[in-house]
C-alpha cells in the first residue's frame, strides 16, 4: 500500500511547481511517502551516453563558449517520463505535440518506436503527470485549469485519438482530486480522494475509470490530511491525522473498513514521522519512518495493536531515510535510501543489488541509476541516468538477459554542448551548524559574479543532479550556488525546526547570507556581484534579502513569493485550513502578533531596498497571489526603487508553459546583464507568451 498524502501536505506549501507534490500511489509497485519517492527506480542501455565536447585548453570556463540557447534549456523535451504498462505491451510518455508544441501522452508499442502516437490532445499547460491504470488498456493522467491547481483525474483509452475527448472522472468547479490509488488485484478500480462535499477536507472514493461511477468509500472526519490503503483487501484502513490545536500528527488504523479507527502512533510538533506499509508476515505490525528517540527519521516496524516499536530496521544519523522499496508481494524490504548530498542505497535484498550493479556499470559514470518503471512481474524495466552536467537518459532493461536498449534521451539537443558539473559543497554558519549546498561553476579558477538560488517550501530542500537554470546560468558567465539552509527536509528534525520563527531577520535568512560569505572567502563570489534568485519560499528569501540584507546583494529577482505573510496566511486554499496552525508555528503567530507580521515581512521594509528588483508571477496562483506581487511593486515603484514586474494571466505557482518560461527567462538574462554584467543571447518575445506588465499598465492609464 502506497500512502499518498495529498496536496495539502505542509512540506513545501510554497512549492508548486517548483517540485512534484505525491498526488499519485500505486499499490502495484510500493512507495514510500516520502518526497513522492515511488518504487521509481530508473535504468538504461549498453551504450555510454554522450558526455557533450571536451573543454577547451585556452579557457578555464566551466560550460560552453557558445552560448546555449533558452530554448533548448526552458523548452519542452523531446521526450520524458517513460512508463511501461503494466503487462509489459505499451510504453506511454509525454511528448510536446507536432503543432502546438504543448505536452501531451504519447503511447507506443514497448519494441517498435514507429508506433508511436499521441493519445491526448491538452492545448494549454500540458501534461506533466500521467500514469497506467492496472487494466494496462487505460492511461490516466491530472490537469488543472491555467495553474489554479484544481487537479482533476482524467482517462483515456490507449486505443485512443488525439480527437476523441478525455473523460473526467473528478468533475466539478473547484473540486481537488488527490491521494490516487491502483491496485493489479483490483483492476477496474481506483481509490482517491476529492473535496467535492467539503472543500477543506478530502474524502476517499472508489472510482470505476471504465463506468465513470464514483462512490464514496470513507468521510473524512474534518481532521484527516492523508489516507493509506491495505493491499489485499484495497482497503482504507490508515489515516494521518492532524490536531488543529497542538499541531500534532496521529497515525489511525483499523482492521477492516466496518471496524473502528484507532490511534497508531502520535508524533508531537516537532517530531517528524509517516506510514510505510503494511506488513505482509503474518504478525499484526507496520513500516513507519519516525523521529521518536533520534534526530533524524528511522525506518522502524511498529505493532499495530500497541504502536510500539518491534525494531529498528535502517538509520543514518546524518540524514533521514528517503526512500523505500518493498517486494509487491511479501512486503518485505528490499532496498532504502538516504540522500545528505548524493543518493545512497542500502540494499537487504542482493539480487535487486546485482541488478543495480549491472545498471551502473552499464552508464555514464558519474550518472545517478534509479528505476522509473517496471512491468508487473518485473522482468522489464525502464532505467533512467540522471547527472549534473547532462539530460536525464532512459533505457529498457532485460532483468533476465541483464541487458539494456535505448529508449530516448530528454533533451538530446543538449548533447553537442559542454555543461558544468554540480558540485555538492559543505558550509558552516556563523553559529557552526553545517549546511550541505550545492555548486555549479562557471569559471574553474577565477571568480564570478554568482546567484543564490533559494529553494522554495521552504519545509523542502535541493537535490544534486541536472538543473537547467544553473546550467544557464553557469554558460553566461554566473556561478550558482543552492544550500539547504536551516528549516530545509531531509537532514532530521534538528535542522528542520531551528527554522521555526526564523524567516526573514532569522537564522534562515542568516544561513543564506553565510552561504554567500563563504563563497566568497573561497574566491568562488566577486562581492560586489552577487544576485538573489528564488521562486515560492525562495521568492520571498529574495525579497528580505534585498529588505534586510540590502549591502549583499547587487539585484534580485522573485518568482511569486509573498511579501507580506499575514495576507499569504489569510488567502491560502480552503484545504490548507487543517495545517494553518501548524505554519503559524512554524513561521511564526502573524495572526496575533501584529509586529512580528511587519518585522519579517518584506513589504514593511521597502525603503531598505538598494538593489532593483525583477519580479514574476502567475495570475492565478492559488498559493501566493498575485497581491503578494502587486502590493510590493507598486509600493517600489511610488519610492522610485528601480523595480521591473511581469504578470502571466495563464500561470499559476511556477510557470509550466514554456513559451511564458522562455519569455520571463529572457527578460531575467537582459536584467543579469545589466547589474552582473555576463553574456545574454538577444530577446525576442516568444509568440505564445502572455506577459502583461502592471506597472507600465497604470502608467498608460
């Protein structure tokens, strides 16, 4: 049984498309809840990829003397995330279509490319989520409406045109489909969750995709925040619960679906826990990942009768376990990973070790192996090879002949160019705690101007692989620099809540600053060229940057972060009402304690600002609305601050189309070449973009 909590979860309520929320499970292929990590594993072919051309002996650059264009870096791929069917038949992908250029789902035969064909027709956003139902004859896959994140599921059949229409199973104005499950024991059904009958809470329904009929299975009480099912039965018998009092999380179970809930387990604020799965051995007990007694998350086996801890399976005192893999079957644990600074892999089950072995020797060296897909009895794979300095590579894998075939690179048109490796980096703050970053040069030996690039969440963290803005960054002439600051996930509960009450004029906020200094210190930073860059969270770190810090940074530019975090709280969706008091612990009481509010928000400090300012934002992003930007550029731009705002009417959090991605990057690039001074590849606005520039607007008007 996967566990999917659904969106509402607080890690990363700043995120949006800044990272992938876990609105997908299938209890076919076991995943853990954590960061959406599925028993996607990714694997790959005989032949080495590509590494692009060899550095040049005159220069000490880190990335190509050419400058790569934004459309190769921002547009669509040529293809991605590759998922067998089930049986094995079909592979389905996302694709751009030949005429609108928008992501779509694409289906092929598994063994003949020339079968391939488009099988949904979106002509705005695209698809980014898609995945099989168990009859391995239906694709399903999630869209919202131009950003406002009202996900519904929709289902096509593979035998499907472009022209025939998707059917909606999750209709309704401003209902939210989330925590969706499959089942290969229950083909014809799926489990998931919508706030159809209350918009701030989610109900779990079983849903027949081939009859359209959606019925409710279990009510959610008021107080439920995710939901866990059972896999033999297809059950919900597991709750996660969140007291709106204490901020506290309970685990509820039950037998079967006509038995009473009880509590599991309670993690206190401040400690940090979530289902697994059920065991599968013949004794009454459960997989958890915990804090309670240690720092960082622990998987564990609980009794389900008394929720006391039977054992300690796996743990690192560095870091929390990340992920996990169960045999589909017997549950028992197959392999767990952890991830400080590169992803690192405990196996209990050696055969699925000598498969990874053989995977890895199979690709590039310094690439990332993990498995994206698998049929359902696992004698195909679909691979992938992921690095820092390159596009994400899949093959087939013949578990039996222990062979690969190519199956596409993401974004081959990357290839002919030399990108710069991403460097994982240890900082220390000023107070001593050591924070992992992540850094991508543009020069080997002489010192640039650099980017902080903040995370959003911020209750997330950055992750080493390839990263197209610091690729971009790095060709015109800009080192990148990412660190999980205090408050970040991942590195235990510790590190986690030394963020709590820290945004702003905090130790967050300080901990991006030490960030900076020790670039500098090790001649990585020219100091008087120095850019904040974030979205979401990161947004927001760019703006009290700038308020706060305002001698350390040359210019910025925020991506739909808020400025004002009273009006962010009082405008967040109906379904976040369950964890507003948690972000007030977190973030601090903005709600009774006016000047706290004033004190970390950055609109209250706008004369502090020294720097000029580019801001984006999405006009309907229902995290942090367009307010947020609004508010702060007027109020810049009334005192005569330099400041530049651009508005996307078709956007949400995060900008998914990429004819608006290629627009706002082009205008960030002119804006870096006046204040950092690097290279820029002249702008033409792209056809599709819809930019709209508020302050200009009322100038005209």
């Amino acid at each position: 049984m996967p566990t999917a909590l659904h969106s509402c979860n607080m890690n990363g309520f700043l995120l949006g498309l800044w990272t992938i929320f876990p609105l997908i499970s299938s209890v076919s292929s076991f995943v853990s809840p954590i960061a959406a990590f599925r028993s996607n594993h990714r694997h790959h072919h005989n032949s080495k990829m590509r590494t692009g051309l060899a550095s040049s002996t005159t220069t000490t650059r880190c990335s190509d003397e050419k400058l790569i264009p934004r459309e190769i870096l921002f547009g669509n791929p040529e293809k991605t995330s590759p998922t067998l069917s089930p049986d094995g038949k079909y592979i389905a992908y996302l694709a751009p279509s030949p005429d609108l250029n928008v992501l779509n789902v694409f289906v092929r035969e598994t063994w003949d490319e020339t079968t391939s064909r488009q099988v949904t027709n979106d002509t705005s956003r695209g698809i980014r989520s898609m995945f099989w139902a168990q009859d391995s004859e239906t694709l399903l896959y999630l869209q919202d409406f131009e950003g406002d994140e009202n996900f519904h599921l929709w289902a096509v059949p593979v035998e499907n045109s472009k022209d025939e229409k998707a059917r909606d199973l999750t209709p309704g104005e401003n209902v939210k489909v989330s925590s969706i499950m499959t089942n290969k024991r229950y083909p014809d059904q799926i489990m998931l969750a919508t706030n159809q009958r209350d918009p701030s809470t989610f109900d779990m329904y079983q849903c027949d995709y081939k009859t359209e009929k959606l019925e409710l299975d279990t009510t959610n009480p008021g107080d439920v925040v995710g939901w866990g099912s059972e896999d033999e039965s297809f059950e919900i018998r597991m709750a996660v619960v969140r007291n709106q009092i204490d901020s506290s999380t309970t685990i509820r179970t039950r037998a079967t679906k006509h038995d009473e809930w009880r509590d599991l387990i309670n993690f206190p604020y401040g400690e940090e826990g979530s289902f697994v799965e059920f065991c599968n051995d013949g004794t009454p007990t459960c997989y958890m990942l915990s804090t309670l007694g240690r720092d960082t998350k622990a998987l564990i086996k609980v009794d389900l009768n008394t929720g006391e801890t039977v054992e300690e399976i796996s743990s690192n005192d560095k870091c929390d376990c990340r992920g996990v893999v169960l045999d589909e079957d017997t549950k028992e644990i197959r392999m767990v990973s952890y991830t400080r600074a590169r992803t690192e892999r405990i196996f209990l089950d050696k055969e699925l070790e000598q498969h990874y072995s053989t995977l890895e020797e199979l690709g590039p060296a310094s690439a990332e192996v993990a498995v994206a897909s698998k049929t359902r009895d696992e004698t195909l794979w679909v691979a992938s090879y992921s690095r820092s300095d390159g596009p994400t590579e899949f093959r087939l894998y013949d578990v039996a002949k222990k062979t690969t075939t190519p199956l596409f690179v993401t974004k081959p048109n990357l290839l002919p160019y030399q990108l710069s490796p991403m460097e994982d980096v240890r900082i220390q703050a000023r107070d001593g705690l050591e924070l992992v970053g992540y850094l991508t040069r543009a020069d080997k030996e002489q010192k640039t101007p650099l980017i902080l690039l903040v995370h959003g969440g911020p209750w997330a963290r950055d992750f080493w692989g390839f990263n197209a803005q610091a690729q971009w960054f790095a060709n015109r002439g800009y080192a990148t620099l990412q660190v999980n600051f205090r408050g970040s996930t991942g590195y235990g509960k510790t590190h986690l809540h030394k963020g709590d009450c820290q945004w702003g004029v905090g130790t967050m906020q300080h901990d991006l600053s030490d960030a900076v200094q020790w670039a500098i210190d090790q001649g990585i930073a020219d100091p008087h060229k120095i850019c904040i860059y974030g979205g979401s969270y990161g947004g927001y770190a760019c703006l009290a940057g700038l308020t706060f810090t305002p001698d350390l940074y040359c210019c910025g530019v925020d991506i739909v972060g808020p400025s004002n975090v009273k009006t962010l709280l009082d405008s967040i969706p109906a379904y976040w009402g369950p964890l507003r008091n948690q972000m007030l612990l977190k973030i601090g009481n903005v709600d009774e304690d006016e000047e706290f509010n004033k004190k970390i928000s950055p609109l209250f400090h706008v004369d502090n600002i020294q720097s000029p300012l580019l801001i984006g934002q999405g006009a309907n992003d229902p995290r942090v609305k367009q307010a947020e930007a609004d508010q702060i550029a007027f109020s810049m731009k009334e005192k005569g601050i330099p400041v530049e705002y651009v508005l996307y009417s078709d956007e949400g959090h995060g900008f998914a189309r990429p004819d608006n991605r290629i627009d706002f990057n082009g205008r960030v690039e002119l804006f870096l070449e006046k204040h950092l001074g690097g290279r820029a590849e002249p702008f033409v606005k792209p056809e599709g973009s819809s930019a709209k520039f508020p302050l200009l607007e009322e100038q005209v008007a």
